[in-house]
C-alpha cells in the first residue's frame, strides 16, 4: 500500500496549472535553511492531498534537495555517504556522459545551476499568473526572514497557448506516455504497458529486482523519497522550422519530416498508427495514441524510424524489452517563455524551452542510461547510427535515417535543436522526511 499522505504530490500527480516558477536557493548557514524549510513544508503538499482536492486549489508546491543541500541543512556523514554516488557527485561531475558538451558544456549554464551552493530547488505550479505572483511575493518575504538563505535565481513557467492541451514549443502534444505504478489504482491505457513495481520511483517499496536495499538511514529520511533529474532546457525553435524548409518542398514534406523526427505527428497521433497522415482525433484519445508496438509492427522502422525520439525514449517491445522496463521514468514538463510567432524561421533572441524533471528511484539506471545509451548512443536498437534527433547531442553534423522502399532517405547537418541551460539531481523527500530535516539541530 502506498502511503500517499507522506509522498510529495509531484510523484503521482499532474495539477491543473497554466503557469509557475522554480527558485533555486542556497543555504548559507544550516540553521537559516531549516528555518527556510519549518515554514515551506506547511506549504508544500502531499499526493494524497492533492488527489482530494485538486480542483478547489490554487497553486502547489514540490521542494527538493542537492546532495550539497542536504549536508547544509546538517544531515550527518554517515546518512551522506549512504546516497547513491550519481547523487552525490552531482550532475555538473557526470556532463559529458549526459552528453552535455559544446553548447551544452556547464560553462554556459545559466542561474546559478552549475554552482555547488544550488542546494535546494522549490518547484510552485499555479492556476494562474495572478497567483503565481502572490505566492512569489509570499516567498521573497519568508527567504527574508531566515538568515543566510539566498535566491540564487528563479524562472518562470507558462503553458504554451492553445490551453486545449499541453505541448512544448516545436508544437509536439505533450504528457502523452507515462508509466503506470502498481497500487496506485491508475489502470494503464492501451500500449503503456503493465504496471511497474512502485519502488522503481519511490524508495522504500519493491522494485522490479525486489525488496527495497541499501536506502539512505535513519529510514525516516529515505522512506517514500525519490530522485529528480532535473533539466533547464532552451528550445531552438527557429533552427527547427529552419531545419524542416530546407528538407521539405511543401508543407505537408515538412510536417512528415517532422513526425519522422519525433515518431508522431504534432498532433500526438503515433505515426505506428498513422503512416501517411495525421489523425488529431486519434492523437487526442489515450485510448489510441499509444496503442502500439515497435517490433512486433515495424521492426524495419518503416512507419516510426527506428531512431526516432519516442523509439529511443520508450523501445516497448525491443528485443531487450524485459530491461526495457528497469528504464521507465516519471515525467514532469512545463514550458517556460514566449512562443515564436508562426511562420518566423529564425530565432529572435528570447529564451524559450521546458524545466523537465525526471523522477525515479534509480538515477544510474533510469535517467543516465536513457540519456547515455538511448538518446546519446550511436548503436542505438537498430538506429541509424545518430543521436536523438530532436533531443539528442548533435553539432550540426547529426544524420538521420528515414527507411523506405526501395532505398532509405538521409538527412543530414542536424543542428542541436534543444541546448541544455542547467541541470542538477536532486533528492524529493516525503513529508515526514521534510519534518525531520527541518528539525535537525533542535536537540542543541
């Protein structure tokens, strides 16, 4: 049975909210953070709270800690060293295995997010800006009040118009394929397959290798927590429609090419379904838009190019498909800046992009191996030895293979259409653990 009354709400739930902020904060003595932290776990709440009364609230708060932030708020060495080294060394450590080179390297990260004194990240999603506004001016005075806690930097999150559904700014329905965990009651739709173990995203319950091992101590601390991976991501909008003319003659080219890319059309309709053309309808029913299958139904990639973004993210049935599962993370994604005006080809200057967070309870195996071995990886299952054409790390000498008969397409000079601005792991502990960090110290 999963205790939602002391997970944070981010893990099992989605909020209503058109807009928010992340605030990256640093702790410059122990004491002023968990002063910090006394007032914001009020604040903050949890997936069993959420799920009663979503629709009546406002606004929502998630707060997470670096492994640095942790030993400022006092936990002891012991409790340190018992963190997974991913955690540990940070993700700034473990760049270049991410693939986070060039444009992508730390150097030209923004905000702060590549400093060690990032220690905690407070995540607020509101229904509206009205909202949003209030609670910053709320916060600004709480950091004010507790000595040697600083904002490091902030940036503000707006959903991308139409509001009918959630997309990111190359126009690409979102929010579309998730896993399901088991006890939750969630039943999975067509194609998302069997529910997974729940200690595969949160710490202390079963996962799909067993029973819970080598958690974090006192268990108070560890119990109903999880990681986060979490990632400033600057969209390259222009490059992208750029991208699209000079490979299609027409429209209908450039949108085909467009779903090659991604493996669906922008629509959400999965091209497993809809080879030759888009189909809103079905793009918009979760009852058809991950019905499907890789191997069994298109093992050569002739509908969705086995490099594709949603291949690479999610192989399903691939022939290691048992391992696929171990790999399977929670998704969070909210867009953040103004949208480029339709038909402008080049970019114009404003940053622009998604805060992704990748939640999971197995850092190494779940968000590095994906952004390693799939996304990154040259001998991807059967791929056309590229990276991520949408996501991945290409330099402008990125290809990308389209199978057909008689003869494949290849395009070719694929720039980096998503640059990473900031990123850092973080840990989200449950609520009890929040209570406890808070009170650490009060003995003395």
């Amino acid at each position: 049975m999963l205790e939602n009354e002391d997970i944070q709400h981010i893990l099992l739930t989605r909020t209503p909210a058109l807009t928010g902020r992340y605030e990256f904060l640093s702790f410059r003595n122990a004491a002023g953070g968990r002063a910090w932290l006394s007032a914001i776990r009020e604040k903050a709440q949890s997936a069993a709270e959420v799920m009663a009364s979503v629709e009546k609230d406002k606004r929502w708060v998630t707060v997470a800690f670096t492994w640095n932030g942790l030993r400022a708020l006092g936990v002891d060495e012991g409790s340190l060293a018992a963190f997974p080294e991913e955690f540990k060394q940070g993700m700034v450590a473990r760049a270049e295995m991410l693939g986070d080179t060039g444009e992508n390297h730390p150097d030209n990260w923004v905000g702060g997010l590549a400093s060690p004194d990032l220690h905690a990240i407070a995540i607020l999603f509101a229904r509206d800006a009205a909202e949003r506004d209030r609670c910053q001016i709320e916060h600004d005075k709480l950091v004010a009040q507790c000595q040697g806690v600083e904002v490091l930097s902030t940036l503000d999150l707006e959903a991308t118009p139409p509001f009918d559904y959630a997309h990111d700014h190359f126009g690409y329905r979102d929010r579309l394929s998730q896993p399901v965990i088991e006890g939750t009651g969630e039943v999975p739709t067509p194609g998302t397959g069997a529910p997974l173990k729940p200690g595969e995203f949160i710490l202390g319950y079963p996962d799909e290798d067993g029973p819970p091992a080598n958690l974090p101590q006192p268990e108070i601390l560890s119990r109903n927590g999880s990681y986060m991976a979490y990632r400033h991501l600057q969209e390259h909008v222009g490059r992208f429609r750029d991208f699209l003319r000079e490979h299609g003659k027409t429209r209908e080219e450039q949108e085909l090419i467009a779903a090659k890319l991604m493996g669906r059309w922008r629509s959400g309709a999965p091209l497993a379904l809809c080879p030759f053309h888009d189909s809103p309808e079905i793009g918009a029913d979760p009852r058809q838009n991950n019905a499907f299958l890789f191997k069994q139904d298109d093992s050569i990639g002739y509908k969705t190019p086995c490099g594709s973004h949603i291949r690479r993210m999610n192989p399903r049935d691939a022939d290691v498909a048992g391992v696929v599962r171990i790999h399977r993370m929670i998704r969070r994604g909210t867009s953040y800046g103004a949208p480029l005006p339709n038909g402008v080809l080049e970019d114009d200057g404003v940053d622009r992009g998604l805060m992704f967070a990748f939640v999971g309870a197995h850092l190494g195996r779940q968000f590095e191996f994906v952004q390693s071995e799939w996304m990154n990886s040259a001998s991807f299952f059967g791929g056309s030895h590229a990276k991520d054409p949408i996501a991945g790390a290409n330099a402008g000498d990125g290809t990308f293979d389209i199978p057909k008969r008689p003869i494949r397409t290849r395009r070719q000079g694929l720039p980096r259409f998503v640059v990473t601005r900031g990123g850092e792991y973080c840990f989200l502990p449950g609520l009890k653990a929040i209570r406890y960090l808070a009170s650490l110290g009060d003995a003395g």
